[in-house]
C-alpha cells in the first residue's frame, strides 16, 4: 500500500508554504475590493479592480507559459513570490503616508495579478515534474490545502479586521509571501536548465508551437471553449455579490467574511469528490461539475437574503471539481516540456472571458441592480453545459488524447 503523500516531506514543505502564501492572499482578495468599496462606494470600480486583476491573465499568461518553459521553474517561482510581496507592502506605505488613491489601488492590483500569473504557471509546471507518479494525489492534497485557506483566510481576516485598518492586513499578507521562499528550500523544486530564453522570436515560436498543440486537439479545443463560457457566465459573480451585501443588504464585513469561509468550504469539499470517483470518466465528471456549479448560480435568483451562503457552497464544489478535473487532464495529455506553454495557452483562451463577465456583471449590476446580474448569469450558464453534454469532452477517452497527440507529432514532422 502506498504511502500517503502527506508523509512525504518533500511535499509537506512545499504544502506548508502554499498555505501560508494562500492564507495572506486571502486576506488581500477580502481587503482589496473593500478597500476600493471605501473610497468610492461604487460598484463600478469595484468591477474595474476586478478587470485590472483579471486583464494581465489574459494577456499574459500565453507568454508566461513559454517562457516556464525556458526558465528554471524554482527561480520563477522565486522571483514571482518577491516581486509581489513588494507590490503588496506599497500599498500600505503609501496609506499611511496618505498618498493612496483607487487609481494606484489598480496599478498595483495589476502587477501583484502579473506576478500571481508567473508563480502560477511556474508551479503549474513543477509539480508534476515533482510527483511524477502521484499526479492527482499532488494536485488534490495542492487543491485541499489551497481551499482550507479560503475558509480560514476570510474567518481571520473577519476577526482580524474588528481591530485592524485594511492596509495593516495588506502588511501581513506581504511577509507571508517569505513563509513559501524559505520553506521551498527544503522542498526541493527542481532548478533544472531548459536552455533559457536567447530571444523575443524563440518565444513566440514557443507561443505558436503551444497554441498548435491545442488546436490540433479535438479534446483540448472542446474543454477551452466549455471553460471559456462557462466563465463568461458566472466568473463575475463574486463581485456581485459583495456589492450585493454590502451595499444593497448593508452586511457588515464580518458577515462578508463569514459568507466568503462558507464559500470556501465548499471548495474544500470539492477538493475531495474526484478521488471519491476516480472510477468516473473525467469528461463526464466535468459534466456533473458543471451542473453542481450552475445550480449554485441558480440559487441566486431566490427571493431570500440568507442564500448567499448556501449558493456560494454548492457552486464552489462544482467550481473546485471542474478545476481538478481539468487540471489532471491537462497534466496528463501533454508533454511535461510543453506543460508551461500548453497551460499558459489554455488559460488564456479560457480567462479572456473572465474581464468581460466581470465588465458585464458589474455593469448589469450597476445599472439595473444585482437581481439582474444573477437572472443574465442563470441565463448564459446553460450554454457550456449543453455544449459538453453533445460535444467530446462528454465521451472523452485516453486513446482520443494519444490519437490527437500522434496528429499533432505527424503534422509538426510533415
């Protein structure tokens, strides 16, 4: 019998350190928007922050991927935890020199997003070049750790912030990007050479070859267009729902934050469910992720004020199967030396979407009030489940995987 990967050190360092970097951004994602809530009361530029945090992904993220794939993963990872924590402490510095304005909140917001893209796809990378043999056990345990934080962030940002300004909170979180430096050290990440980056050309050739790889697959093509609108439809969400509470049911911001820990135990539970049903086929457990995740959205549209809890909880577990799911799928199907690059593509042509749900929501929101953002929300959520439910990612099998990559390795040698 195996042994679980939790015994193993190093992956109880480098899970250590995620948890402590997870837990301060936490505390940035609740402080952030409240922040810009308080020095404009508007919802629009609560949507604004979210698109300056959302644009950098989009942009990005395709570049970032081949570039991962170039770099040594551990000093990408490195330098992205260093690059943010400075980002985070100019926020406070410049609060308590009373310099801070919303239009600096979204310039730093965009690079702290930049950073997070770096460190994302770097990791993105590492780990399964880390755990070869334990692929979904590491993402699972990664994805476990990831949502205890999201339940405990919130709570201790809810009690910390009784007592504390924001900016002290934006304090904390900046040390806790050092917690994930120091304990990597022992973690072992590997420092691997991949040829460097000689120029601009090399890494848009990169770019193009990661881009072929997915339009050369049925399978990969059908998952980024399913992801794509399923984040049109509800990725914007969230930010509805805390001008919701705070504005509209005048919550206070420890209910905001207790409502936020409920969101995350939901994306903890999620975290559980695919090695429940390791025996379900992964489109099909996409599928049921979906649909878990839209009656969550759906719940929005009752007329009571207390189901904003319940809503964000089941729509979180299907949000966190979904993300799993695809996750093990893409680590799986594509080579470990394209990872970066395959990754950075595919989020791209999935989070393209993320600024314009986000742009949409809050307009909606902001004009019509936010009983109309969640009826539009409802509304285009239906589209990607009828879209996995008659396309290929429903009746996905490996074997179409090794063919489309068997296509793609013919068509680069022709």
């Amino acid at each position: 019998m195996a042994t679980s990967i939790w015994r193993t050190p190093r992956f109880l360092f480098y899970a250590t350190g995620s948890v402590v970097n997870n837990l301060g951004n936490q505390m940035y994602f609740l402080v952030l928007p409240l922040m810009v809530y308080s020095m404009t009361h508007s919802a629009l530029n609560m949507s604004v922050m979210a698109v300056c945090e959302a644009l950098p992904q989009v942009l990005l993220s395709l570049f970032a991927g081949a570039l991962v794939d170039r770099l040594s993963r551990r000093t990408v990872i490195f330098s992205a935890l260093s690059f943010q924590a400075v980002c985070c402490s100019l926020i406070p510095a410049l609060y308590f020199t009373d310099l801070l304005q919303v239009w600096m909140l979204y310039i730093l917001g965009t690079m702290l997003s930049i950073g997070q893209i770096f460190l994302r796809s770097a990791e993105f990378a590492a780990v399964p070049a880390m755990f070869p043999d334990r692929k979904l056990e590491a993402s699972a345990g990664l994805s476990s750790c990831f949502t205890a934080t999201t339940i405990l962030g919130p709570l201790l940002a809810g009690f910390l912030i009784a007592s504390l300004e924001y900016p002290t909170l934006l304090v904390i979180n900046s040390l806790t990007y050092f917690a994930p430096i120091l304990l990597c050290l022992w973690s072992r990440i590997p420092h691997e050479n991949l040829g460097g980056v000689r120029s601009a050309r090399q890494v848009l050739i990169d770019t193009k070859n990661g881009l072929r790889f997915i339009l050369d697959s049925r399978i990969l093509v059908s998952i980024a267009l399913v992801m794509g609108l399923s984040n049109f439809a509800d990725s914007g969400i969230l930010t509805v729902v805390l001008f919701h509470l705070k504005h509209e049911l005048t919550k206070p911001d420890n209910y905001i934050s207790f409502v936020l820990m409920v969101n995350g135990l939901g994306m903890l539970v999620g975290t559980f469910v695919p090695q429940k049903f390791k025996w379900l086929a992964k489109g099909k457990m996409m599928f049921l992720a979906l649909l878990i995740n839209n009656i969550g959205v759906a719940m929005f549209l009752l007329p009571v004020s207390w189901i904003a809890p319940i809503a964000l909880f089941t729509g979180s577990i299907g949000g966190m199967m979904l993300h799993i799911a695809y996750t093990v799928l893409i680590q799986e199907s594509v080579p470990n030396e394209m990872l970066g690059r395959v990754n950075g593509a595919m989020r791209t042509m999935i989070l393209i979407t993320f600024p314009l749900s986000t742009s949409m929501l809050g307009s909606i929101t902001g004009f019509f009030g936010s009983a109309t953002a969640f009826v539009t929300a409802v509304s285009l959520s239906i589209i990607p489940l009828l879209i996995i439910l008659r396309g290929p990612v429903f009746r996905f099998s490996q074997q179409q995987l090794q063919d489309d990559l068997l296509a793609h390795q013919a068509k680069v040698i022709s």
